[in-house]
C-alpha cells in the first residue's frame, strides 16, 4: 500500500483572500485536515466551499494525536495541516509532526503562503541577517536573560507578543536593545491593522497606555551605530600639560594612551596649540 503525503499548508493570517490556489486544491483533495482550531478552520473551508473532514491538532493533544496521524499516512491516507493562522511550524506544534512523518519515512510537501514574522518584516523595510524568535519566555528571569541574549545580536529580530503583554515587552525591549528602530503590527492583514515604527524606546512610551487589541509581530532593527561624542583634544592637552608638566611627543603620547586615540591625531593636535603659543 502507497503512503500518503503530509502537506503544509499555510492558511490566510487575517484577510480570507490571502491563499494560493495550490493551498486551496491540496485542502479540497486532501483525505483530512488536520486543524489547531477546527471551528476557526472550518469558516475558511466554508468560505471557499470545501467540504474535507477536519481533526483537531494542536498542543494539547499533539502527544497522543500526532502517532495516530503517522498511522493514517502509513495506510495511504493524505493529510493537510493547518495553524489558525499562517504558516504550520512556527510558535505552533506542526513541526513536531513534521518531525514524526520524516522519521516514519512519509512523503512532506510544503505548500507555502502567508506568513506574519515574514509579512511584518517586508512591512518593516530594515535590512540585514534574520533571527526568528517567535514568543518570548513567559517567566521574567527567563524572558530577561535571552533579552539579554538578543541584545548581543547583530540581526534582524522577528518576534510575536499578545496585546497584554505587549506594554511590558516593549519596555523591556528599550531597556536591553535601546540602540535599536522596532516595527509594531497589530491586526495583520486585517480591517483594523495598525503599524507603529521608530527607536524602541519612543514606541514604548506611545504604546505604554494604549489599550492594544489582536496578535503582535515585532520586527527589531540591527543594531544602530550609535555616534561617538566628540574627543576635546585640546582640552586633554592643555590639562595634562599643566598636570604632568610635559611638553612635545611625551605630552602627546600620554593624552594618547589615556584616551586610547591615534597618537598622530594628538600629535596634530599638539601641534596646532603649540602653533598658536598656547603650548611650549
């Protein structure tokens, strides 16, 4: 007997005309869907007049339901999976039983769409490397300790909040990444979406009492290069002269070495004083 096909299918993030043609053929050919939510699912097939059997799949049952998924694609069967919104595998449990049907030798096929850590970062317009984070821990210690993390990174951070949480996140955000521009969505693709963008720190406070409503994706900009104020050469130079008594490249090496700047910077800088007899 043949095995089936796992297929995964990503699903409309809030708009109902988000899908693919393929995803709409696999879901209506499939033998079974298997759903996070069956009844949020369901106004999708309803919507497009699909009339496939559903299953439930989802965290809570993923341990016992996933093995007897396995078994049904062993006996032929060809099974779709969905999230309530997106892509299966992120911050969802559809990779454990893409996990399951790899080991047990059954054919995977992705059928890629829509995406919100995807959709928020061509929204945000930053450039560089990308880290997907999904939801952060929920227990402060941890949750501090891979901000701390993150705040060593040199990419693109996607991340996802819920609206509670999202006041203290943000300010958290600011306090670890302060050198950072953040990109808020809320309501992807949806009648009431609403973006926030600019430094960390600015959107927290705009956000801090606002009474936020829907799912978040947070896009984090690399790190910004953050200006070096500017050294008072001719400050330092003046001062140590009276202090340490030294004059010519002595003086100019030792405010060298205590600002840790080019030693030929400082001697220019000498120089210019001593041109204008406020040095000997």
């Amino acid at each position: 007997m043949a095995v089936g096909t796992l297929y995964i299918v990503a699903t409309p993030i809030g708009n109902l005309e988000d899908i693919t043609l393929r995803a709409l053929r696999v879901l209506k050919e499939a033998d079974l869907i298997a759903a996070e939510d069956t009844r949020h699912t369901r106004k999708l097939l309803t919507h497009y007049g699909i009339r496939t059997p559903l299953i439930s799949y989802h965290a809570h049952n993923q341990t016992s339901r996933g093995p007897e998924l396995v078994r049904r694609l062993m006996t032929g069967e060809n099974i779709a999976i969905v999230t309530d919104a997106g892509t299966p595998g992120f911050s969802d449990p559809g990779a454990d039983l893409v996990a399951r049907a790899w080991e047990a030798g059954v054919r995977v096929e992705a059928v890629p769409g829509p995406a919100a850590g995807v959709a928020a970062l061509s929204l945000s317009g930053f450039k560089g490397d990308i880290l997907f984070v999904g939801f952060l821990p929920r227990g402060e210690g941890r949750r501090l300790k891979m901000l701390q993390a993150l705040a060593a990174e040199n990419r693109v951070i996607i991340m996802y909040e819920a609206p509670g949480r999202l006041a203290r996140t943000l300010t958290e955000v600011a306090g670890a990444m302060p050198h950072r521009e953040v990109l808020v969505v809320r309501e992807l693709t949806k009648k009431f979406e609403e973006t926030w963008r600019g430094p960390v720190a600015e959107i927290a406070r705009e956000l801090q009492d606002r009474e936020i409503k829907g799912e978040c994706a947070l896009v984090l900009s690399c790190p910004q290069e953050v200006a070096a104020a500017p050294v008072d050469l001719e400050g330092h130079l003046l001062a140590a002269a009276r202090e340490h008594d030294l004059t010519g490249r002595r003086l100019a090496d030792r405010v060298a070495a205590d600002l840790g700047a080019p030693r030929r910077q400082v001697y220019q800088a000498y120089l210019a004083l001593k041109g204008q007899g406020r040095l000997e």
